[in-house]
C-alpha cells in the first residue's frame, strides 16, 4: 500500500511539473516568409471554476517576438468578456491588479474589440518580471462573474522568453 501512496505521490509531481512548463513556438508568414517566435505558458483555468457559458475558459502567458519587436500578452480560449474597462477606439484599456510572487502592483491591458488576447502596455517590464518571479496571479472583472483569478507558473519562463526573444 505504501507503494502505490508513493508511485501516486510521484505521478502528481511529475504531472504538476509538466503541466508547469514553458514551451516555444515560431510561426511563419506564408506571404512573406517572416518569422515570429512565442514563449507561452501551460494553459490554466481560473482559480475558481465559472459558471455558463465561461465555464471551460483557459488562459496561458505569453511573450511574442518578431525579431525587430517583442510583446507580453495574456491568451484565452474564449473572447474574455471584462467589465470596468475604459473603451477607446477599435479596444478597451483594462487597469487591474497583478501579483508577481507576494508583489501586488497595477497594470494597464490592451484588448482590441473581439480579442481572446489582452496585451501588456509595459511590454518590457511584464517580461522582466515573468523572466524574476516563480508565479503570477492575475485578476480580471469578468461580466457576470465578478473578480476572477488566473495563476501561471512562471517555471521555464526565463530560458522560453530568452529564446523566443533571438527569433531570427
């Protein structure tokens, strides 16, 4: 019986530490053959499961690059529907609480109209961060939900970014 408790226990942490992992993409331009390179998270649910019709959303953290720019972004599966946000022309300015390891600071999201991305407006700073701290909580006003958290391990992020950042 102890055994098996410890081949479980085993399992667990294996799963949780790939489940925590950082992977790196590129994507190529069929028209132009331009390249862009992305580190992204694993996907996550929201700390607290929501209801109909949000109920299967994922988020993932991510940092874009296309050799001449890099991005921070937050992705989601599903269109995030927030409320509080100050609407501009074509996007909504998104001002919420992020907390990287036990630091709670402000920051300003970007997400145009329809968009399942909000997009950091302090680029660099959002990826120093990802590339200093273990975890980031995010928090986000979802309509008809109310405050609802997303947590990403940040295990991985700092190689991930750094190599997405040499997209050539």
């Amino acid at each position: 019986m102890r055994l098996r408790a410890l081949v479980t226990l085993l399992a667990l942490i294996l799963a949780t530490s790939a489940s925590a992992a950082w992977h790196v993409q590129t994507d190529r331009d069929e028209m132009t053959g331009e390249r862009s390179c992305y580190a992204h998270s694993s996907t996550v649910p929201p700390t607290e499961r929501m209801g109909f019709p949000y109920s299967d959303v994922q988020a993932w953290l991510g940092v874009g690059s296309d050799g001449m720019s890099d991005w921070a972004y937050i992705g989601f599966s599903t269109s995030p529907n927030l409320t509080g946000s100050k609407t501009k022309d074509g996007y909504d300015l998104i001002t919420t609480r992020i907390k990287w390891d036990d630091k709670v600071e402000i920051v300003t999201l970007r997400q145009e109209w329809g968009s399942k991305f909000l997009h950091f407006l302090s680029d660099e700073k959002a990826m120093a961060s990802m590339m200093a701290a273990n975890t980031v909580l995010v928090e986000l006003n979802w309509y008809g939900e109310g405050k609802v958290y997303f947590r990403f391990s940040l295990a991985g992020s700092t190689a991930a970014i750094t190599k997405a950042r040499l997209c050539q």
